[in-house]
C-alpha cells in the first residue's frame, strides 16, 4: 500500500480524479505539485499506477 508523503499540505480536491490508464476514479492525491505549476501527482489504487493531472 502506497502511504501518503506527510511533508507536503494538500489542499482543494484530494481524490476521485480520472485514471488515465484504467478510467477508475479510485485515485488519490500524493502530492499537491508536478512538474509544473498545474499539474499535480495521483495514484490509481485500482491499478496502481501513479499519474499526473492537470489542474
């Protein structure tokens, strides 16, 4: 089971965005930024894939 980084505060929506692999919403937020100002890092507890989303 991935654990949650707790050195970073999320704030806003933390869960239910799209798998881009599976489609499942079962998603969570790990980590309030990406690469880039808009976007921010997911993990797909349905296939356990992380992913990036753009905000």
């Amino acid at each position: 089971m991935r654990r949650f980084d707790p050195s970073t505060d999320t704030t806003g929506e933390t869960s239910g965005a799209e798998c881009p692999y599976c489609g499942s919403t079962d998603t969570v937020r790990e980590h309030p930024k990406g690469p880039g100002l808009c976007r921010s890092m997911h993990f797909c507890n349905e296939c356990q894939e992380p992913f990036q989303r753009f905000e």
